[in-house]
C-alpha cells in the first residue's frame, strides 16, 4: 500500500464525527452503539485526540485523557479494516503515548478485549491486578448532586 498520502492530525477540530461513527462501526466491536452527541462530548474532553486520513477519508482515530503527572488513559484506538497490518496502529499509539500531555505521566492505562499481544509489542505490560469498574447505570442529575454537595459543605 502507497501510503504517502497518510496524514496524522492532532486538531480535534477537524474529525467529521459522521466519518468517526462510521469508522468505529466497521473497526471496533465495542463502540459500534456510539452517538454522534456522545462522541462530540468525549473528544471535546480529551487532549490528545489523533485522527488518521487517507486523503480525506478518516481512517484511523485514537484520544487520551491525563491529569498530566500521574495517570492517563488512552481510549478508542481504531484502525479501518482495509488499512491494518501497514504499521497505522502502532504508528497512533506511540503518537498519543508521545503528546507532551501523556508522555510525562507515570502510568498510561489502555483497555483492550483482544489485542493484549499488539500492545505488548508497543511497550505495554499485562497489569490483572488493578482494574476496576463501575458501570453507571443509573447515573445521577450531576447538577442537582453538586447543588446538594456544596450545601451541606457550607451548612456545616
């Protein structure tokens, strides 16, 4: 594959999340169910955010989030089909892991369900002993428990 043409991009503000929904249901499983609105709301509250263009067609995107010193994640790393095995994925992760927002910190998490042997080969190690999660399922009006928070902190 001629792949002169593969442009990495760092500006969030390019991807067309109609092209990013489209990518993440041929290209990854566990994102197939995804809104448009969430996806604007998670990249606008991630830094980086790394998009992959053939041209003008989106075929790679990864994002991270970091407190910057001590933790960051890397989520949503997804590269189409048609594209893999050329070196792409490996070539989006170490350019989040390298983002001056990531690669300071002294942990970087990534989740994955299938992929454990290509990550391995990037530099990151199996960790069974820290994981957790909750799933939120009944998750609260957020306003209305901050409103209850801050009257009884300045009540008391």
């Amino acid at each position: 594959m001629d792949s002169s043409h593969i442009q990495f991009c760092l500006d969030k503000a390019k991807i067309d999340l109609h092209q990013l929904r489209n990518l993440l249901i041929i290209g990854a499983f566990w994102a197939r169910q995804r809104k448009i609105e969430d996806l604007a709301i998670a990249i606008a509250n991630s830094d980086p955010v790394v998009s992959v263009w053939d041209k003008q067609r989106l075929i790679g995107f990864a994002r991270a989030t970091s407190d910057c010193v001590y933790r960051a994640a890397i989520w949503d790393v997804v590269i189409d089909p048609e594209y893999r095995g050329v070196g792409l994925g490996r070539k989006l992760v170490e350019t989040v892991v390298s983002h001056p927002r990531v690669n300071q910190v002294e942990r970087v998490y990534l989740t994955t369900t299938h992929q454990q042997s290509f990550y391995e080969r990037i530099g990151f190690k199996r960790n069974d002993t820290t994981t957790m999660i909750l799933y939120n399922t009944n998750p609260l009006d957020s306003g209305s428990l901050l409103e209850e928070q801050t009257q009884e902190i300045f009540s008391t």
